[in-house]
C-alpha cells in the first residue's frame, strides 16, 4: 500500500463512490426525498414577517435566479433551507441563529402526522 499508484487508485475509487451518492440538499431539487417545505403562512410566523412579505421575497428571489421554493396552483410552497440560506445571506448569522432558535421553540405546533391506529371512522364515533 505505500506504493503511490496504489494510494492514487485506492483514491480514486472513493473518489467514484463518493460522486455516486445522491446528494438532495432541499426539498426543490427533490420533492418527496426532504421534510423541508413549508407554507407561506408557516415561514411567515417563523420568521415573524407578513405572509403578504414572505411570498414578495420567494417572487424576488425566483426573479433573481434562486427560487425559495416552487408556486402550485397559486401557492408558493418554500424550502426552509433556502429560505434559512437568504436570511444569513441577506441579515447575516446572527439573524439565522435567530430563526433557528425559533424554529426549536415552535416545534411542538407542527401538527405529527396521524398513524392508522388513531384514525377513528366515523361511524365508531357516532356508536360509542
């Protein structure tokens, strides 16, 4: 293994493996692959900004060539990394921390995802 063509090759190969790996970084570049998007309602109160605000930034933004997130029927849905992203761009690191410190704070108002157990039909309810 000293033998530097051999530590090239070795290197090489993982230098191979590692452009193999499918590297998603936000939920843009890959919907259903991240839990990032949020609403604009959802960005709006965590960053403590107007909805009315928040979707005129994801407009600019995508003008500019770095979309925050994807406009459906009408509704911008954004990333939350990207939106993270212009805030430390745009205010800087200590207005990042922020957010983030909110985010954790908020984390509990995230309504969890209902499992098939708590899913009572109708017709029980009405019975009991």
């Amino acid at each position: 293994m000293d033998d530097p063509r051999s530590i090239a090759e070795v290197l090489h190969l993982a230098a191979d493996s590692v452009a193999r790996f499918d590297v998603v970084p936000d939920w843009v570049d890959a919907f259903y692959r991240d839990k990032d998007m949020r609403s604009t309602d959802e960005i709006a109160h965590i960053f403590e900004r107007s909805p009315d605000t928040i979707r005129r930034r994801a407009e600019a933004s995508a003008a500019e060539g770095y979309p925050l997130g994807i406009m459906v029927a009408g509704v911008w849905l954004l990333s939350l990394n990207r939106c993270l992203r212009w805030v430390q761009e745009h205010q800087g690191q200590h207005a990042r921390l922020i957010v983030e410190d909110r985010i954790k704070e908020n984390a509990n108002l995230r309504l969890k995802p209902q499992t098939a157990p708590e899913i009572v039909p109708d017709a029980v309810m009405t019975a009991s």
